[in-house]
C-alpha cells in the first residue's frame, strides 16, 4: 500500500514538475529579451528541455516530500491525541472559513504571471492554518454558542427534582448542552462521606452533577438497615443530598435509568458504564470504584485525592506547636495530630504524652494513608 502511495505521489511530483517548466519556458518565449531570443532558435527543444529537468526536479524530491509527510503525520497524531471530538470539530471548522476567505482574497491573484499561482496556494496555506489556531483559541466561546443553540449536541434529559420520569428513548449518549462542563457522576460513598455537600458549597465544584436513581435506592437501603451504624450513615447520604439540592438547585440532576439499559448488575459498573456513556466523569471516595474506572478509561475525581493535595506543605525546619496524646510505635516516641487529622510523629515525646509542646519539623513521609511529619522537641 505504502509503495502504491510513493509511486503515486512520485508521479504527481514529476507532472507538476514539468507543467511548471512548460509554464516557466512559455513565459520566457513571451518575455523576450537576451534569454528568450537566444531559446528562441530552437524553442521546441528548449521547451521539452524545462519539461523534462523540472520533472526530474519533482521525481528527484519524491524522497524529501515522502519523508516531511512521514513528520507531519506523526506531529498530527502526536497532537490530536490531547484532542477531543468537538476541538476537531471547531478545527475543521476554521480550516473551512479560512480556505474560503482564502480563495476569495486569491482569486485575483491568480491572474498574476507565474508567480500568481502559487500566490494563491501560499495564501490558501496561510488563513486555512490561521483560521484554525484562531478557532481553537476561541473554541469556548464558539462550542458554547452551538451547544445552547443545540445544532450539534443535543441534550440529555434527566430526571431532576422538578420534572417527571424521562422516557427511556430520551435518554442517550449524547451531551447536554453543558459545554465543558463535564457531568459528573455520583456514587454513594461519596454521599455516605458527606464532605462533597461542603466542597460543593465552596464553588470548587460546579454541576451538572449526575445521582443515578440506583444509587439512590441503594442509599436508601443503607438508611433503612437494622444497624444502626449503617443507617445512621445512609442518613446522612440522604442530608447530604437534600443540602446539594438546596444549593445547586437543577444542576443536581437524578438520572432514572435502570441498571439493565446499563447492561450491569453491580452498581459500581453501572456507574462507570453511565460516566461513560455521557462523556462524564465519576466522583467517588471509593478506592476500588477509582480502579475500575481507570481500566474503563473514566476520569475519576476523588475527595481523598483532593483532601490529602489541600493538607499544609511543611518544610524541615519549620516550628509548629501540637498536642501529644499517646506513645508511638518506636520507644520513646510521641504521636499528635494536626486540625486537618496529619499524623505527627515526635522523637522524644513520649514524656510529653498530655502536653502541648513547640516542635521542630524534620521530614515528612507520603504515605497510601496520606502525609506522615516526623518532628523534634524543640529547645
């Protein structure tokens, strides 16, 4: 296949070659002066001369042509690999504004002798190259306005507190009209956990934010069980959901689509299938829910991820003052607590057990669990 294409683009190269040395001896014949008079004894031959040294030129640079294609194939497959549907989507857009602008603006051109052609080509490159760095630049702004106009995503209905059951024909694949606002779906160990009805209320996270009507039922399994630990924290899913109700309002959405549209039986799967099918993202504290959504290739937001980034940075050196409260694995060792629950490990501190102590900050160990300080006494 490969040695078809080289051999195609090799004739190619070799007849553009000669059209242009036909081109560039016609116009000296007509030209006149010293060059034209002397070819003009023999102009026949002079012009099968030109033909056949550009076509040569063009079929001599098959090699160099084949080889800059190779780069820039695999400089386009390198990029477009960051790049979603809809930035290609604006792409090709911009390519097709600026190609038309293009052959507006060279259309004149083109009549110029010689070099009008190529004039034309030049131009055609350059606003075909601009018209989509300028598309991507504004790829916000311009997926924004056909996502509220709805000619290109159509939107996805969800169940929310205000509407009715959705049929199951409308719910699809398709995105909602939310721009870059990816959906992100809940689970419920994020609602049992509570701490995402305090983010959500910071700003730091914005709708559409996607409950499954399976993980509420599940939730309320939980809130209805006879022990009263678990039903205490399915409770609290459930407060949890009424506040984020109250403060997103309609970007809360409840989404009823059974587990067997999904194609799965385990809630876990079926929320990583439904994060899947709305191009959405899954928002979780569950470890194991974080695996099989990055095997699905489902990007995953985790509290516990974003808990242990937001814990204070100390450096060696740095004095702090804590409260040590028990012995440590090691003789001699004292444990204490910062507010934000980072374990500090204190050398020397066991007879401080019950004291509020100054101390110095020696290392600091990340750990699966989270941030681990190693401290001194100060003296």
């Amino acid at each position: 296949m490969f040695r078809i294409m080289r051999g195609v683009i090799r004739l190619l190269l070799a007849v553009l070659g000669g059209v242009v040395g036909y081109q560039l001896a016609g116009f000296i014949l007509a030209d006149g002066g010293e060059i034209g008079a002397f070819i003009g004894y023999h102009p026949v031959g002079w012009v099968i001369f030109f033909v056949f040294f550009f076509a040569l030129v063009g079929f001599m640079l098959t090699p160099v042509f084949w080889m800059g294609l190779g780069k820039m194939g695999q400089l386009f497959e390198a990029n477009l690999q960051g790049f979603g549907f809809h930035e290609i989507l604006i792409s090709l857009m911009g390519l097709t504004l600026g190609l038309v602008l293009a052959n507006l603006i060279a259309l004149p051109l083109s009549r110029v002798p010689v070099v009008g052609v190529y004039l034309a080509v030049l131009i055609n490159v350059a606003l075909g190259y601009l018209g989509v760095r300028l598309s991507l630049r504004r790829r916000d702004d311009i997926w924004a306005f056909f996502s509220s106009a709805g000619s290109i995503r159509g939107k996805i209905n969800f169940r929310s507190k205000k509407s009715g059951q959705v049929p199951k024909a409308e719910v699809s694949d398709k995105g909602d009209g939310y721009g870059y606002r990816k959906p992100k779906v809940l689970d419920t160990s994020i609602l049992i956990d509570g701490r995402i009805s305090d983010i959500v209320s910071t700003g730091f996270i914005e709708g559409p934010l996607i409950l499954p009507r399976f993980v509420l039922s599940e939730l309320q399994g939980v809130a209805d069980s006879s022990d009263p630990i678990k039903r205490a924290r399915g409770r609290r899913g459930l407060d949890v959901v009424n506040r984020m109700q109250q403060h997103l309002g309609d970007d809360l959405r409840i989404m009823d689509v059974p587990m067997k549209e999904l194609e799965r039986d385990v809630v876990d799967e079926a929320i990583v299938a439904l994060a899947k099918r709305i191009d959405g993202c899954v928002l979780t504290t569950d470890y194991n829910l974080n695996k099989i959504a990055q095997i699905e290739g489902v990007s995953v937001l985790n509290v516990n991820d974003l808990s242990n980034a937001l814990k204070p940075m100390l450096l060696p050196g740095e004095n702090i003052r804590v409260d040590v409260i028990r012995e440590g694995k090691e003789p001699n060792q004292g444990v204490g607590y910062l507010e934000d629950g980072t374990m500090i490990v204190v050398e020397d501190g066991q007879r401080y057990i019950g004291s509020h102590v100054d101390v110095v900050v020696t290392s600091m160990l990340q750990t699966s669990a989270g941030r681990m300080i190693f401290a001194r006494i100060r003296r």
